[in-house]
C-alpha cells in the first residue's frame, strides 16, 4: 500500500470516453491512484472495465451502494469517489457515498434537476465531506491568470461578458452512446445543450469574473428535428453591479470542435481566452497595446504556476487541466486549503440556470430572476 | 476633361475621417474623379478641404444645393455625390440629389430614423436614380465569396448565425468630432452603437445568407455614465424560415479595434470570417474538414475574383473593399448590371432594425416583427 | 492642370500585375497623376494600355526617348518615371530619363547585372535626380515601425536576423509573361529567385535592423528541370558588427502565397512580422513577455502613422505600403525630407547580393565578402 | 502487484525537470508503473527523490549498477530503465541496462559523443534488448499524420524541407542546473545547441519526410561570450535524392519559447506544423487550396488516431505525445509490432549530425557527408 489516496470511479464502463480520462487526470501527478470501481451494473461489463483499468478484479463492483459497503472493510479503501455516469444518477451516487461519509468528485451538471441539486445540498449540509464538481476548464492555468488578474484590477471594473461554448457533433442524426444519453432526457435531464455545456460556459463566466450572474433572458432552440431538448442556447446575462452579458452554447454549429471562448471587458481593458488555444491570453490593456499572456511566462501568478508542469512554449491541455482540478481536490481532502475546486455552490447555481433558462425561453418569459 | 466619372463630395471638411477614405476608394480604379465638393456650410473650412483634395478653388461649396445648382450648369459637371456627413444630413442631402436627378452614394445609416428612410424611400421612388449606401464590409472579395458559396449550398440550409461588431473606443470619456457627434442624439439620430455598427453587422448577416430577419429580441444598453443613446447592443435573432441568430454590437469592448465578424452554419457546414483578417475564409466542411479560402486562391468565384486586385498573399484591405463597391455603382450609373452595392431595401431595413431595437429594448417587450 | 505631380510609365502594358499596381499606389493620395507612359513598344499594345489607364491617347508613347522627347516640349510634362519592366531594361530606362533630368523610381532589382547597376550609380553620380527604388515592403507601417524600435533599442542591440520570403507560384511548369520573362536569363539576368524575391528579403534585413550584411555564404539550387536560374536560396549571413542571419527565397515551396517574414533578435529581445499579416509585430520583450504592436495603435512612432491611413482594427495592404513608398518620393521630388524610399546604394547592395551569391554558390566556395 | 510493466528511471533527481516528466507520460496510459529508480548518487538526495516519486524506500538506490542487481533479485523488478541524465551519463547507464538484459528508453543526445555512440549501438547488437530514444514531437498525432500523408504522396515527391527550433532561454547569463549541463562540454559532450535541440529538428525531418539526409553545410556559432559550445545553428541539408533542406536551432533567439517547427513542400503541395500549436497541420494542396488538418478530425490515419486520447477540439500536449512513445515502448517490450519509437539508428544519425556539424563548422570546410 503505498501512500496514494485511493480513487473509486462510478461510471466509466467500456465505450465511456469521460471514465479513462478521470483516471488519467486523477493520477497523473501521482498523489492519486484508482483502485475500485462500479463501472456499470452489468457483471460482465464491470469486469471488463477493471481489467481495461488494470485493478484488482475484486474490486470492480456492480452498483456504488457494493462498492461502498465492501470498501468500507478494507484498511486500504477507497477514500473518495468520482462520479462519471450519465446525469440522473449523479444524486444517487453522490448521496451514497455522502452518507457513508465518503468525499466525492462529480461529473458536471450537478445533477438532472435543480430539485435534486437542493436535496444534495441538503445531504451535503447534514453529512459533510469534500464535494468538487469538474467544471474541468476552470483548471487551465491561463483560466486562473485571468481570475487572478482581474480581481487584482488588471482590466478595471467589468462591464461586459462574452462566453461561448460551440460544439457541432450535434448537427446531424448521431448516434453512439455519447449522443444518446444527452438526447434523452430520461438520462440527462430537463436541459440538453445548457445542461451538457451551457452551464461550463456559465461557470466560467462566474469564475474568471468573480461576479454572479443576477438575471437571463433566455433564447433556447431545438434545431434537429425530432429532438425533445434544446441543443442551441443563447442568453442575454446581467450580473450583480450591473455589467451586462452574453452567453452562447451551441451542439449545433456545424464543423464547431469544442470551442469555449471568453472576453471579459472592464474600464480598463479587456481579455480573451480560447479553450482549443488555451496557453495564451490575450490582453488588451488600458494602455491601448495589446499582450500576449502566455503559459509558463515569467510573472504568471503562482496559482497559474502551480498548475503548470512544463516550461514555456511546451503545451499543456485538458487532461491537465482536469488533473489540476484533481490536485486542488487533494488539498481539499487533505484540509490543506487553497483549492478552486468548484464545489456545491457552483453546483446548485448551475441547476438554476438550467432550470430557469429552461423554463423562461419555454414561456418567452424575457427577463427573469437567476434564483439560487 | 477625360473619361472619368465626376462625383462630388459632401461632407468630408476639415477633420473628417470618411471624407478622404471615400476619395481614395472612389478613385482607386481610375473610374471616378473627385471634381467638387460641399465639404463645410464654413467658407473657410470649405475651400481648405477643398485644397486638401486638390480640386478646382471655384468647385468647393457652401452647401449641395449650391453645388447641384452650380455643376448642372457644366458641361463637365458631376455625376453623382457621395454623401459623408453625419446622419442627420442624409436625408435632406439626398432628397437634394434625386431631385436633381443626380445619383447617390450614402454612408450608413440610409438616415437619422426610421420615418426619414420611408420619406427618401418615396423619394427615389418618384425620381428613380442609382443610389448605393456603402456597407463597406459588403465588399470584401471573401464576404462576397462566402455569399456565393452559401447560396450554392456549400454548406447546406443555414441554421444559425453569429454575427458581432466590437470596438473599444468609446469605452472611456472621449472627445473629438468623430465621438461627438456619434454621441448626441441630434446628429446621429435615435440611435447610437446600433445605427454607427449595428446596422453594419445586420446588413453583413443578411447579404451572406441571403435571408432576411424576421424577428428580434433586442437588449441595447447604456454603459459609459451620461450618455443618452446606446452604446452596447445585443440581439437574438430569428430569420424567415426559422434560422437562428445572434447579433452582437460593442462600442465599449475595451481594447477591441474593429472587430466585425460573421459565422454561419448550415446543416452541412459552417464559415467563419473576420475583419481584421480580411483575406481568409474558414470553411468548416460536411465531411469534418476544415479549409482556409485564401484571397487569390484558384477555385474562387468570378465575383470575388472581380473584387482582387492582386495576387494571392497580397494583403488588400478596407480601402479595396470600399473601391469594390464604387466599382458596383459605377456599373450600377453606366446601367451595366451585376452590382451587389446596397441600396434603399438595405437601407430600410437596417434603419428598421434600429427603430425597432430602441423601442423594443426600451419596453422591454421580448420578441418584436421587424417590420420595413 | 491641377497641382499633382505628374507621373510617366515605363512598361506596364497589356497583361502587366504591375504597371496598374504602380498606377493605383502612385495616385492613391492624391498628390501624383499618371499622365503618360511607354506602355509597349508595340503601338496598338501602347495605344490600349493608355486607354485603359484613362490617359491623353496622345501621351501613350511608343518608347521611353519618345516619351522623355515628347513630354519636355509641354508646360505639363512629365516630372519622373516608374520604370515596370523587366529587368533587362532598367538600365537603359533609367539612364534615358537621368540623362533627361527627370527623376526615376524603379522597379527592383536595380538592374540585371552588378555591372550594370554600377553604370546607373555612376550615371546618377554624374546628374543627380531623385531615384527611388520600390523595395514595396519597407513601406509598411509596421516594418518602419520594427527600424524605430530597434533602432531605439527596443530588443537590444542585433544578435540574430532570420529572413525568408517563400512562394510556390514557380513550383510546377508555369506559363504566362510573369513567368516567362523571370525565368529567362535574357530577361531578367543572372539572378532567378535571388533577384526577383531573394533582394526584397535582404533589403528587409538590412531595413530593419540598421545593419549592413559583411559575408554571405549561399546555397542556391533550381528544382524545377529544365530551368537555367535559380529558384530556390539559401544563405547565412553575417552582418557587421557581427549578428549572425539567415536568408531564405523560394519560389517553388508549393502552395506559399507571398510569405515574406523576418525575425530579429538582440541581447534584451526579439521582433517578428509577416508579410501575409502585416498590421501586426510580435514584441518578445526583455522582461519575458510577448506584445502584439498593431497597427494604429496609440504609441507607434509619428513614421508609422505617417504610412497609416485608417483607425486600427481597420486593414491597409500592400497597395497601400507601395503608396508610402510614393509618399516618400514626393518628399524627395519636392526636396523636403524625411524620406526613406529606397535609393541607389540599397539597389547596388542588391544587385550586389545577387552576383555574389550567384557565383559563390556555383563555385561552392563558401564564405564570401560582399563588395558592393 | 498488478500488471503494469514496472519501470526504473535514472536520474530524475531533485530539481530534475525532465524526471517527472517521464514518470507522468509513462504512467499516463495505466500500462507502466515507476517502481524504482537510481535518481542520484547522493544518498540523501536519491531518498527524497524516491519520496517525491512515492515509490517504496527500498528501491531509491544509489546507482544504477545498485538499482540492476537489486532488481534482478525481485520477482516485481523492473523491467526496463528511463535514462534521464545528462548526455555525459548515457553511454554507462544504456550499457549497464543492456548487459543486464534490461530494455532502455533513453534521453536524446543518444550518447556525448559519435564514438560512444557506436560503442552503444556495438553493445546492443552483442545483447538486443528493445531500445527507444525519446525523440518526443515525433509522438505528437499530427506530426505523424503528416509523415503518413507525404508517404502516401499527398503532396508528392519532397523537394524542400525547412525545420527548425527556435529557442530563447540561453539568450541571457542563465543559472540553475538546467542550463549549466548543458553549457559545460563535461557534461554535456561535444554539442551544445546542435545536441540538445539541434538533433530534435534533425530527426522531425527525417521523420516525417521518410528521407535521410545526405550532405550538410553547417554554420554554427556562439553567441553569449563566454560559452565554449555552440548556442546557434544553422545549416543546409541535402538529403538522398536530391532534396534540399535547411534546418535552424538556437538558444539565443531571445523571448522564443520552444518554437520547433516543420515546412515540407513536394511537387504536388506543401504542409507546416508547429509545435506550439501542435494539434494542426496546415496542408497547401495540390489544386492550390489550403486545409486544415486538425486532431481527432475524421480521416486521420489510424497512427494519429492511436494517439489521440481526446475528442477534436480538446488539446493534448507535450506529456501525451511522450506517452505515446511510451505506448510504442511497451509495444516493443511485448514484441507486438508497429512501434515507432525511435531507436539506435536514429540515435547514431542524431550523433553523426552533431559530430559532422561540429567540426565542419568549425573548419568552415563547407560541404559534408553525413557519414553514420
């Protein structure tokens, strides 16, 4: 046994593409190891899972109540759980392993309604434990220079948001496991696009500007035919203080990889971040010049530091990103303080917009209170 | 007196940004001549333009009607005006045109408001003579080739559009002619960024697509503290047959140059361009691909190709785009046919579209026809 | 007769990119006129090139005498030349309109042969007019601005200059007058790609840093079988003082458009532009981080702003650094100063590259002096 | 003990960079574990080392020669060695490794000199055991895409090849134990630029081109007084067949991160990759478009896709193409097939180029073989 804290994963059954990229996240700065899983509930699949994960076959268990419950015996159990199964049985999960009294890692949203985000608050508030939620691109170190340098005044006081989130994969008749679940809103949920990614956008815009969104005016769009929930959103955002916003997610804009986008405006100046570029930032000063912030430049902040493994000019990505989430979530467990992990707060703000941007462009209900 | 087109100016004194940008563009080709001009109701400042630009001492004007007057009584007298005053001007300068039976090119807006446009509408209607109104942005060899490619299905039925115009440069306190009348209602009209860029932004979505829009939800603001009209915009968008939109227009993006930017999907595919980078398409194609249309490139259509002056990578810009469409209107005045320079429709509607959008934004009343 | 100055052309006749090019940059501000041209030394050819630049049937001359002959006998005449030939007859262009007294701005390279150019200086010596040389490239606001910085220490003092200018245009067989005449030695002289593209690189190097080139030691190869010139180079430099460079020149890297580009590096920086996108430099500071000067940007130096004509955000191109180039000639024609158009010692430095580097890389004797 | 394959490093001590790299990028994929290693021949220093990499005590030894015969006791030993040591350090640790029958992934140079690097290849070929060098961008996805497409002719016959490696890091006096290996012969061997990255670009072209190269002209210099090794390089290449080349690599290009990038042109086309931007390829096609090649776009080859872990639009960077050198490695461990890891051959060219390059330069003795 060696002194890595173990990892149990709920979800992640063979064909997942989110459950390896957990593991590999989790572990790659070695202060983490899985060694337990409730890949799926079908026997045959879990252990086929365990062996792709390289675990003990013992501890691929059907359901997360078994893994749970036998994990408990071990001297070596798991001591925190990552949820990555489909979004109905986020709530189920995370309460099991709150009441065991075991911390969790979940897949964003939350969980399928803000209903449910309320009672996992609740089991939250009655029973303790670290909780982080992987709104993963808030782990991106020039993500968190930005936040940094913002609060510190780099651009003035905010006035205008611009965040996007422009997928494609959506545009046409897919299929696929990925495709399916998120369509159907027995396993994602009353949002599709906005639950999907809609609220990363809205998370980033909240994290990078420190500000929180105080009303919408939501425009949601189901543009493939036969589908039942939105894959194309576009807000209008006013934030607490007044500074006004635009939010743009999209399944739909063909050719479109994963294009999340921010461009934060103050007095002072203005910032640019582009996830599929995402070791620079583009900074436009009070001066009227133009800079480049890149990864691993001299003068970065140390939360941008620390989250950076390789000199300048070496590219990180997502798997990086996601890990520094992981990092962050270590120091949570540990009690050490200093984490940006997004946690219960992000969460149930995240159900909000779903529920409420849902609910507004269904009744064209203009502008509406974003009511935690 | 060689075979040149005789244009007179109006507007474009002492100070004025546009005046000068119109000469150079109207004689790029060796088509036009600048001959005369009403520069300034100021005699001093009159005949200083008129220096400036090197014409005839006794052809500078006190006003246009002194101009038509005088030049109808030439032999070599103009044959159309450029009109490059502010907004508040166009009307009366152009009603003053058509009466005499002479042509009109206009800047944007067509007028100072939506009542104006209808009048000068009635106007040409009784006394028909070219008129072109100078979306610049319409003239860019790759905006006009994405047009083509869109129209021949490139990339399939358009679904969705995002168009955005962002500036900085009345993010702060400015002064200066080219702010100050911008700013106030009595020269600009009833609108601020939505007249100044808006209308652009609208006018460059619906020449690309060919569809016109239907409806809007408009959110118009007032940033900067003491001002009266607008100076930050956003709009969803819905286009007949039920495309989606997004338009968003900034004067107050700190930092932001000029950043005029359109992106449209179809069921098939999807194009990005951008100003400030003029001379390239991204063609995001049905079968997954992404391609880079290049000013020059062989495969272009005659249309573009027609607005290319030189080779491929050799950076043309506004100043060639601007050309492209007094090119138009000059075939538009021989009665040659083939011209894409705006007109009175285009004209209509954008200044529909800043009516509609303050009365709408004002009222807060949602969704609103934009009726013409 | 207006005040502008009144321009004859040498070349430029039917077919000719270059001799309308000329025409637009020349005239583009308004402060010079093409008046008259020796088009073609085949009158019909002559007769239909000067109706297509709208010129006095009669000023379209059947030669360079009968022009210089003619147009000295008019109160209007002609005050210089732009010779737009192939390079075979700048020599004896330039020397007609010197030893006529009338200034000259030319083409590049200066001549076809070191020799020849040696003759024109020693010409000029004897009757000094204006001579300009349209090294077009160093008349882009950003490439002047790169001299002022660099010259004022911006990134220390020259350590490392990388220079390229990479085309494919010549990659296959190609047919045409462009092609033809550059490809043959009777035409266009000793040099292939070095002359055409690879002394525009070099001027640049020498351009911006402020530094002269001492030893050149070069690679020049022809890819393409069948050809006599070459069309591929490469070659180290070293400059005086020391700073080490290299310079590269292409014409058959398949698929490159007009790539010009250049790097400089000095003990405390580094700066890099690219033709292709040339309202922009990239600033790599003493400090470690990156800056983007764009063009019209508050702080450019009074040089650059001088070459700018539009707001930032707003693209100029290469008609419009031609222009400057213009701009600057005129300062000369009038005797004001301040000019920095290319003049003879920059055309015999490049002819003399061109002779050096052409016999160096036959003989393969690597390092070599260049004696200008 | 599970069924990873169980790895040693050497080197990677406290203050490594590049230790923790190769532990991230080796375990990344779950099917390597770092169970032991001989991190420094300080004992205290190996400890905390062992403690960082959270591997059990026992196996932190004090040299490799411990660590071997240790390990060969173990039933869990390893079962191959990372070398992560400075170059001086390679040629004893590979053999050590080889006669123990242990396989070795080593640190480019392969060795510090051209003869030790044959007395390696001798020993290997006395004791075959699998032997990869960490020529890492050639794990990169799209780098070999780019290799797959030119073998498959998508852009012809190669004509031209420019690589390079831009670099700024010893542009200035640097400190710390990165720099100092390097900077010192004793250390470091007979290279300094041209063996630390110079041989990185050297096996880019090679690698994606298919070709080898034949004959070099080299220019080396040092730059930073002081310095007794080469700090730039530039040099032209012609490789078998006839295809010219010129290759850059510097560590004085001040503000440059770590900017490697490859041009290639054949008859048909062209294609460029850069680095720092390493998920795209940019392809000028034979019908004169241009096409963005970009990660996880369908149509890559299976090579590419084998390495690709994310969806397209979500980066990966420098540690995942290192752990698919690993993914080869293992691959070769399990004598499966299909690796292309690079090897002892790559390794002796790498050698042979510093070797030649060293002295030709310094005799300026022009023209080359690159004798292996």
């Amino acid at each position: 046994m060696n002194s890595r804290i173990r990892m149990g994963l709920v979800g992640g059954g063979p064909g997942s593409f989110i459950g390896p990229v957990h593991r590999i996240a989790a572990e790659l700065d070695g202060k983490i190891e899985l060694v337990a899983g409730a890949f799926s509930r079908d026997r045959v699949r879990c252990a086929e899972a365990g062996r792709s994960y390289g675990i003990d076959p013992a501890r691929a268990y059907p359901s997360i109540e078994a893994m749970l419950a036998a994990e408990a015996l071990r001297e070596d159990g798991i001591q925190f759980v990552t949820i990555a199964t489909p979004n109905v049985h986020h709530l189920p999960a995370a309460s099991a392993a709150i009441a065991a009294g075991i911390a969790v890692m979940s897949d964003k949203p939350m969980t399928a309604t803000l209903a449910e985000a309320r009672d996992l608050a609740a089991a939250l508030a009655a029973n303790p434990v670290p909780y982080g939620l992987t709104y993963t691109y808030s782990g991106y170190p020039l993500v968190r220079e930005m936040r940094e340098r913002i609060a510190a005044g780099a651009i003035g006081p905010v006035r205008k948001v611009v965040v996007e989130y422009n997928q494609g994969w959506l545009a046409g008749a897919v299929t696929g496991k990925q495709a399916e679940w998120r369509l159907d809103p027995a396993h994602s949920g009353e949002g599709g696009c906005i639950a999907d990614i809609g609220v990363h956008a809205f998370h980033l815009a909240e994290f990078v500007t420190g500000l929180r969104v105080a009303l919408i005016n939501a425009d949601l769009g189901t543009v493939v035919p036969g589908r039942v929930l939105d894959d194309d959103c576009q807000m209008f955002l006013r934030f607490h203080g007044g500074a006004r916003g635009l939010l743009l997610a999209s399944q739909v804009m063909t050719g479109e990889g994963n294009d999340l986008a921010i461009r934060v405006y103050g007095e002072d100046g203005g910032m640019r971040w582009r996830q599929e570029n995402p070791n620079r930032v583009e900074w436009l000063r009070a001066d009227g010049g133009m800079e480049i912030i890149r990864a691993g430049d001299p003068g970065l902040s140390p939360l941008a530091m620390r989250g950076t493994r390789l000199p300048g000019g070496h590219p990180e990505g997502l798997l990086e990103a996601l890990a520094n989430l992981y990092r962050d979530f270590v120091a949570d467990l540990k009690g050490e303080g200093g984490s940006l992990v997004p946690g219960i707060e992000d969460g149930l703000r995240g159900m909000a917009l779903v529920a409420t941007a849902v609910a507004a462009s269904r009744d064209a209900r203009g502008w509406i209170d974003l009511t935690v």
